[in-house]
C-alpha cells in the first residue's frame, strides 16, 4: 500500500512538472522578421515582430529610404516632409521613432508595444495598417500579419541574415 501510495504521489508530481514546463514554454516570446529590398531603388525595410502565441507584443521596424526613391536628390528637399510626419510619432505612448538623415538617405527605425499602444490613435499614422478588427480588439495577429507582408513582398528572414544594400 505504501509502494502504490509513493507510486501515485511521484505520478501526480511527474504529472505536474510536465504541466508547468509545457505552459513556460507555450509562453515564451518568440520572433519572426521580414525584409523588403530594393537594390535599384535603394530601399530597405526590416520588421521583427515579438509573439506569443498567435498574439505580437511588440514589433521594430528599421528603414532606409534612399533620397532616390523619396523623390529628391539631397536631405533639403525631403527633411520638412519627413520631419512633420516623425512629429506624428512623438508622445504617443508604446511608440518610438527616430528619423536620421544620411549622405544616401534616411534611416527610421519605429518600436510599438502593442501592449501599451492606442490602437486609434496608431491608425492614423502615416504608414501604419490596422484593419477594424485589429482596433475593435486591440490585438495584432501573427498570422494575419505574415500573410499581409508575404502578399507585399516581404520575405522571412529565418537566420537573422538580412540582404544588405549594395
């Protein structure tokens, strides 16, 4: 009787252990990145987006536009457009934005925690996508987020390695 006792006891604790190490890693943050290049235009667009589950917490965008492709020649002709739409990004709580201008061209790079973001107010930004769904629940998918930026020409980077610009 006690064999069956410890028996069940080392069972029920094996049962547990499992239990807690498949909800820790069913938990666990984890990453996936995108990148659209553009070798004659002189673009280069890089997304990581962190998840949970189906569910991103937080996505960074690093971007490099070459004035080529802005539709100028030199920093002067694109800085005040450019300016006044990284204003739009400034003290909005779950966003950072840093705008840097080049001898080549401009380098953005954009981090929204979508924990802490107001999905309205990130709407109206220029260059951000969220459908209804997305701000009526005030979650971003990953699924839906991978299939928008396939059927863009994103590729997934899945060993870290981005193409660079030549």
């Amino acid at each position: 009787m006690k064999k069956r006792y410890l028996k069940q006891l080392l069972v029920g604790f094996v049962t547990v252990f499992s239990l807690i190490t498949l909800i820790a890693c069913g938990s666990q943050e984890k990453k996936m990145s995108f990148q659209r290049i553009d070798q004659n235009l002189q673009y280069d667009l890089r997304l990581t987006y962190y998840y949970k589950g189906d569910i991103v917490t937080k996505q960074t965008t690093n971007s490099f536009w070459s004035y080529k492709t802005l539709g100028a020649t030199k920093k002067e002709d694109v800085k005040d457009r450019i300016d006044k739409a990284s204003q739009m990004y400034q003290n909005i709580e779950g966003i950072k934005e840093k705008v840097t201008y080049e001898e080549k061209g401009v380098k953005e790079t954009v981090e929204i925690n979508f924990n802490k973001v107001d999905f309205d107010k990130l709407a109206t930004l220029p260059g951000m996508y969220t459908d209804k769904n997305t701000r009526k629940s005030k979650k971003v998918s990953m699924k839906a987020s991978k299939e928008l930026l396939t059927s863009k020409g994103f590729k997934e980077i899945t060993d870290g390695k981005f193409e660079k610009l030549k």
